[in-house]
C-alpha cells in the first residue's frame, strides 16, 4: 500500500516555510562548525611563543616559552573559552534560525497573498459567468501572466460553452421537429373512425420518412461527437480516395443527370482515411445536390502554399487543395461563411426536402479542424461554386 507524502498536504507557504528552514539550517550548522573549527584551532596554536632577541652585530638568539610556566592556570581559562564559544555559537545559530524561520512564514505569506486572491476569484467562477474575466495585476510577474492565461482559457471556455448551447439548441429543434410531425398525424389519425387503405399507407409512408430523418440526423451527431477519438496516422493517396467517393456517389449523380469528373493531380497526406472519405463525400453530395440537371461536378487536387493558422504557422506552408467545383446555383456571400456552422441552411425548405439535416458542411469543417487544416469557399456565383478542403502535408 501507498503511504501519501504529509508534506504533499501542506500548503504552499508552509512547504515553502520548510524548505527555507532547512536550508537556512544546514548553511548555519556548517557555518558553525567552520567558525567554531577555526577559532578553537586558533586559540590551540597560542601554546607557544618565540622570543628572539636580535642585537646589531650579533647573532639572533632564539628560544622557546611556554606560557603555562609563565601564568599557571592558562590551560584551563583557554578550555574554559574554547567551551564558552561553542555554547554561545549553538545559542546564536538556534536563535538566527528560528528568527529566520518566522520571518520567512510571515514573508511567504505576504508573497503568497495575490495567489489566495486568485483562488478567491477563481472559486467564484460558474458556468453562467465565464465570460468575466479576471483583474489582471499590474506587477508583471507570474501572477499577472497567470492570471492572463487563466482569462485566455475562460474566454476559449466561453466560446465552447456558447457553441455547444447553440449546437444544443438547434439539435433539439431538428429531433423535435419529425416527431411534432408524427406526433400530430397520429392525433389526426386516431380521430378516424373508419381509415382507409390509402390513409393507412399514407400514415406509413409519413412515418417511414420522418424515422428516416430522425436515424440520418442521429447518425451525423454520433459521426461529430466521436470525431476526436479516430486515430489519424495512416498515409494515402488523396486521388484515391477520391476516385473511391466517386464511384459510390455515382447512381446518385446520374438520377440527377450530373456528370462527375476527377481531374489529373495527387497528393499523399497522413491522417484519417475514414474521416477525410466522410469530409470529402459531404462536398461532393453536396455539390450534387444543389446542382443542376445536366450539370457536372469536377474534384481537382493540388499541392499550393497556404497560410492555415497564424498563431502556430506564421508563413505559409505546403498544403493539399481538394477543389470542389460545382455548376450548381451559388451562394450569396454572406452565406459563404455560415454555411460551415451545425445546422445552418441557406434554402431551409429545400434542404429539408431533400433530406439535409445542415450538419454535413459543418462535419466537413470539423474533420478539416481535426487534421489541422480548414474548409473555404474559394470562389461562387450564378455559374456555381468552388469548395476547397485544404489540408497540411
């Protein structure tokens, strides 16, 4: 069994009002002993004097006395100051070290003061005030960027928090609206008293599609949550995994006359094979969806130069462009941006009529994020439009 450090459980002052102690104690212990060594062997080295007696034109006469012969009882009044000296050098280190040590609490604990302070107004911080941040101290030490980083790190919090809201909210609104909608049909039904075959098939047909939106939209969901937990360290070709989304969008291109064309180009990235075929089966679908009949919809690869994130890459990096080009009906540009957000439909009728749930762009701008890239409208108007997913190599 693991016995916890007590010291672990401490505070910070107390731990810091030890390690001071100690320190402060060893340096006075070995101060003592080098003083002390010092002075003693000094007073040992007066047992003898040398008298030399040196006359001009002479030869020095040199001799030896001992000081004991001289004054009886020297001995013992030097052994007496040899012991007063330690006595009164444990006295004073003792003295100097408990001194030391009350004034470092007190000391830390004045230190230590802005930390407790921001704990205070760390401990007062809930889910619905996220967005208030911190006095930042206007002292420029690690408190002051402490605090900084702790009001960076709310307001990313925020940011999430207010998504998720949003992401919530919207989700709800999606699920409740199939089920408000076979909810009433059933009410109009059970009033019924004697329905007809043609009713019946009628109800079910209602039924079936509305389930049918119902397990499209739950899947979306549980394809966005769980995103994060696939591994992204294969390497492949991007021309064939393009190559393999065409031919599966294929029956659904020709039910609507549109030609799909892969253009020559290639580029081989690591990350996730199944989340990048998701991201770029989104915009091709997509592209077939909002297009014309007759159309065509064209996926260019290419390798150009990108700045993707300023704040971890400030020059422009060797990128995969995945051009998605359609001849569909455009979008407006106030909606080029928008169009990547859960749930947002620039058409809501048409979407809906043709079974979009406004998840798929949002789940292709969030693959994109995952593998440190992004998606972007390059270029849209009445002739149609060009998505592109760009990707880091």
């Amino acid at each position: 069994m693991n016995k916890k450090n007590p010291i672990k459980k401490l505070s910070l002052q107390w731990r810091l009002t030890l390690i001071i102690t100690l320190l402060m104690t060893i340096t006075c212990v070995l101060m003592y002993f080098f003083i002390s060594r010092s002075a003693v062997t000094g007073i040992e080295d007066l047992g003898d004097y040398v008298v030399r007696i040196n006359k001009t034109d002479s030869t020095p006469i040199t001799f030896n006395i001992n000081p004991s012969t001289l004054f009886s009882g020297l001995s013992d009044q030097v052994q007496a100051t040899k012991d007063q000296f330690r006595v009164r050098s444990i006295i004073a280190t003792g003295i100097i070290i408990l001194l030391s040590s009350i004034c470092t609490y007190f000391i830390s604990r004045r230190a230590l003061q802005p930390l407790r302070s921001l704990s205070n107004e760390v401990n007062k911080i809930e889910a619905q005030n996220l967005s208030e941040s911190l006095e930042v101290p206007d002292t420029n030490d690690e408190i002051s960027h402490l605090t900084g980083s702790f009001n960076k790190m709310l307001s990313r919090l925020d940011e999430a928090f207010t998504a998720q809201k949003q992401f919530s909210a919207s989700a709800a609104h999606e699920l409740r609206t199939p089920l408000a909608v076979m909810q009433t049909n059933l009410e109009v039904f059970a009033r019924k008293k004697e329905p007809s075959t043609d009713e019946y098939l009628e109800l079910f047909s209602m039924i079936q599609e509305q389930t049918g939106r119902l397990s499209h939209l739950a899947e979306i969901l549980l394809d966005m949550t769980g995103i994060q937990t696939i591994k992204r360290s294969e390497t492949f070709s991007l021309a064939e995994l393009t190559d393999e989304v065409l031919c599966d969008l294929t029956s659904i291109a020709e039910q609507k006359q549109i030609k799909l064309i892969q253009e020559d180009g290639d580029c081989t990235i690591t990350g996730s094979y199944l989340l990048l075929y998701r991201a770029v089966y989104n915009l091709v679908e997509n592209a077939i969806k909002y297009n014309h009949p007759g159309g065509k919809v064209t996926v260019n690869i290419q390798q150009k130069k990108s700045l993707l994130n300023a704040a971890v890459s400030p020059a422009p990096a060797d990128c995969a462009f995945i051009e998605v080009s359609d001849t569909g009906i455009g979008i407006s540009p106030e909606y080029q941006e928008k169009i990547f957000t859960p749930f947002f439909r620039v058409d809501k009728s048409r979407s809906r009529a043709m079974g979009g749930a406004g998840l798929g762009l949002a789940l292709v701008n969030e693959i994109a994020r995952q593998h440190g890239g992004e998606v972007k409208v390059l270029k849209s108007d009445k002739n149609g439009s060009t998505i592109a997913l760009i990707l880091p190599l």
